[in-house]
C-alpha cells in the first residue's frame, strides 16, 4: 500500500469543526458544524464522496 502525505498544517482555522476533503487532493472543500451539512454542501460542490473528518479542538499534530 502506498502512503499519502498531504500538508495539511493550515487547518487551524477550521478548529472543532467537520471538514470534507476532496478525495484525491486532500484540500478542503466546505466547513461547518453538523457533519449532514457539510456532506450536503460538498455533494453540490461535485464530490460525491468526500473524506469526511474533524479537525481537533486544538490542532496541533493530528493523523487522519
């Protein structure tokens, strides 16, 4: 299996909210505080399978 490694450092300004990232560039696409929002707010956006996560309270060092 090969592993991924996406930069994903300026994600302190989405702190304690649910983040759905683009599949393929790991970038974020839409931001908000009820996951179902966020899932429906990206497949409008065209992604219909979007890496759903949520970023730390604190973000500091954080795997996904």
């Amino acid at each position: 299996m090969k592993v991924k490694i996406f930069d994903q450092s300026g994600l302190g300004k989405y702190s304690n909210k649910w983040l759905a990232l683009d599949p393929v560039s790991m970038q974020v696409i839409v931001s908000g505080n009820k996951v179902g929002d966020v899932l429906n707010r990206a497949k409008k956006e065209g992604i219909e399978r979007p890496v759903l996560t949520r970023a730390p309270k604190n973000y500091e060092a954080y795997i996904l």
